[in-house]
C-alpha cells in the first residue's frame, strides 16, 4: 500500500470496518463544488464513507446537505471533483451506467417522495417492476416483506394521502430497500416527526445497517439522532466541511459554531 493510500485511510477504525479494509470506499467524494448560478452551494468538499460505516452530515438549512446527496447519485451534476461508488467513478456517466450505479445506491428523499396516485405496495414494487425480472409472485411477496420490515404491512392498500409523515418515510425507506442496496442515503429521515417516532426511526436505521451491513450518508438536524446512527459526523457550513470526526471529537471542538450547533442554541 503506498503513502498516499495510507493517507487517505479513515481516522476512526472500528472493529466492523477493519472487516472491510481491502474494498474501495463505499463512497469517496474528492473536491466536489456545486454553483447554481452565481451561487455556490458546495466549495471543494472531500469526503469518504468506507464499507459499512455511517456517516452523519450536519448543517444548517440551506448550506447544501440535500444537493450534496443529489449529486452522489447523479440528480446533480458536479461541477468540478469527483465521486466514486464502490471505486467506480460516476461522475459524467452515460444515463444507462448511471442507472447501474442508482440501482446499487437507495435513496430516502427529504419529503418522502412517493407517487400520491399510486398505493403503498405499488409504490414499493416500482422499482422492483422497473430494475428487476421478479415474476408477479416473487413481486408481491417482497414487497410484503418489505412493507413489514418497517411495520407497514398493514397499510398496503392505502395511498400516501391517507398516511402520516411518518408513515410516509417508512413507505419511502421500504421502497429505498427494494432492490437491496448496498448504500443507503438518507435525507432527514426523522424530521417532523415526533420524538418516539423519530427514536424508532432511528432503531429502524440501526438494525438495517446491522442487518445489511450497509454504508450509509445520514442528513440530519436532529443531534442527538445523528450521534445515535452514525459511526462519524461531517458538519456544514458555507459549502465547507467544518469538521469532521466522532461526535467526541466534535464536542471537543471549541470552535464558536460547533459548540452552539451541538448545544442547539
Ligand atoms: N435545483 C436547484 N436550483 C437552484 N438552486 C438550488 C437547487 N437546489 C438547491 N439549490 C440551492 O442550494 C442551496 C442548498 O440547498 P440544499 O437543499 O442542499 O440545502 P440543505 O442543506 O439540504 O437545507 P435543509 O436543511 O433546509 O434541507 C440552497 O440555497 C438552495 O436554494
Ligand atoms: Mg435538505
């Protein structure tokens, strides 16, 4: 291994990365910027999520959390910098590559993001009926298994309307599930929702990264969620990333900002 690999190996190595020590990063992000216009929403942020591990992105509203998940799975396009999937660079791939890569990446949007004409189990088997060959039965039985992975099994027949915000992200992790990602990105997953909801969405990120053994990006307000899910913490701010490290290494931090967005005040 050379010097310059060495470098770029995580600060933090638990037992359950050291597992994974010979893949590439599930996610590496070199020197990403993304301007709108005149404004620049991210400047040069590099980041890396290695197999399995869970990363915690913070920040305050606006400072580019959601347009960052965005571009790692190609709903943006960068413009400067470079993202790898699993060693695989996926910035600038044609739509049907980029297809391949998306399969691989599930992804739970900020606000949940289901088809409102379409009911709960439709909306888990669309991309089981887009991406795979599963005959109607195999079809419906995931999707069953997957409705009640979350607890929402018994709601299969409703549409979206007729759920609660928080049934809503549980319809959209189980729909994030279907083809069996291997990275999870969550954005606010527990927002808007009350505290025990928000604490069982959390356990329900949990077993899912334990059970799969998943790599996942977490965007979230919410700290105390943040420090609950993820094995590190990225904080945000003006398109930089602040700091980066466990959420000791933060609240050692005496820089201004980090001690008020720890403290919420
Ligand atoms: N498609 C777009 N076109 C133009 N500007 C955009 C677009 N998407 C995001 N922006 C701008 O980029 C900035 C960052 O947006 P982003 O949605 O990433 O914020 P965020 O950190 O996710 O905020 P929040 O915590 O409120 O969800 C905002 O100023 C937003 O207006
Ligand atoms: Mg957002």
């Amino acid at each position: 291994m050379t010097k310059q690999m060495l470098d770029k190996q995580p600060r933090e190595v638990s037992s359950k990365k050291t597992k994974s020590k010979s893949l590439p990063p599930a996610i590496q992000v070199e020197s990403l910027s993304k301007s709108f216009g005149e404004q620049t929403v991210l400047k040069r942020i590099s980041l890396e999520i290695t197999q399995g591990e869970t990363l915690a992105v913070l920040g305050r509203s606006g400072t580019g959390k959601s347009v960052l998940l965005k571009l790692i799975i190609g709903l943006h396009k960068p413009d400067a910098g470079s993202i790898r999937v699993n060693g695989a660079e996926v910035t600038n791939l044609p739509p049907k590559e980029l297809n391949e890569v998306r399969k691989k990446v599930g992804f739970l949007f900020q606000q949940a993001a289901l088809y409102d004409s379409l009911t709960v189990e439709e909306n888990v088997a669309f991309p089981l009926r887009r991406h795979s060959k599963m005959s109607d039965g195999e079809r419906n039985k995931r999707v069953h298994d997957l409705l009640a992975s979350v607890g929402m099994d018994q709601d299969a027949h409703k549409l979206p309307a007729q759920l609660s915000g928080g049934m809503q992200k549980r319809v959209g992790l189980a729909r994030a599930l279907a083809l069996d990602p291997e990275i999870l990105l969550f954005d606010e997953p527990t927002a808007g929702l009350d505290p025990i909801t928000a604490a069982e969405t959390d356990d329900l990120i949990l077993r899912l990264q334990k059970e799969r053994h998943l790599a996942s990006v977490v965007v979230t307000h919410d700290i105390h969620g943040a420090r609950a899910v993820s094995d590190r913490l990225a904080l945000l701010r003006d398109g930089e990333i602040l700091i980066e490290g466990t959420f000791e290494d933060l609240r050692k931090s005496r820089d201004p900002f980090v001690v008020q967005f720890l403290n919420g005040s």
